[in-house]
C-alpha cells in the first residue's frame, strides 16, 4: 500500500542540497543595439540613440546596448542598427544575447556553472 505522506529522508537531502554554499559571480546580460532595454532591436533604439547622441534626454538608455561596435557610442551605431533592420549583414552581432561576467566576482577556485 502506497503512504500519501513524503519520505523525511527526501526532504532532508533536498534540504542538504539547497543548503550548499555556491559561489556565483554576478553576471550582466544585454541584447547588442537593444538601447532601451526592452528586449528586441527595433527602429526605437534607432531613434533614441539619435536623441542621446544630439543631447536629448532618453530613459530608460543603455549605452553599453547602444554601442555596436564597441568604440564609443555615437551616431554611426544607430546607422549600423538601421542596416540590421533592412537586413543588411553587418559584422557586430546586433541582435545577439551579450553576457558580461564581472571580473572583480572571479573566484580562482569557482567551478563553471553550466
């Protein structure tokens, strides 16, 4: 006959297991050309990295998105943005998942988490 009530056992090693320090270092994710964050490379980040780059306030703005070729964040990377959306290849990876992991959270005896 089968018992309805959990095994104390199963809990204690989910416990356990739950319970292990684990050394994550902080990870910081972004999407190339994605400039106001929202998730997609649309002609609004186009259009908000023209107002930042004339000077115009934008919020929410992440330069690091907006900044395709990584060289400083100017009116040439909305232009690049513009050609990925006509379908034009561009060699920048704008659209791409970017994941930037800290490295002041090294740990030298961190294992990869995979």
């Amino acid at each position: 006959m089968l018992s309805s009530k959990p095994d104390p056992r199963s809990a204690l090693s989910c416990t356990v297991l739950f319970a292990s320090p684990l050394s994550v270092a902080a990870v910081d994710n972004y999407i190339r050309g994605d400039a106001d964050a929202d998730g997609a490379v649309t002609v609004i980040d186009v259009a908000m990295i023209q107002r930042h780059t004339a000077g115009l306030s934008v919020s929410p703005f992440d330069e690091r998105a907006a900044d395709v070729n990584d060289d400083g964040l100017d009116i040439v990377d909305a232009a690049r943005i513009q050609r990925y959306l006509a379908g034009i290849e561009t060699p920048y990876g704008i659209g791409e998942l970017v994941t930037v992991k800290s490295p002041s959270d090294y740990d030298e005896y961190e294992l990869p988490v995979m």
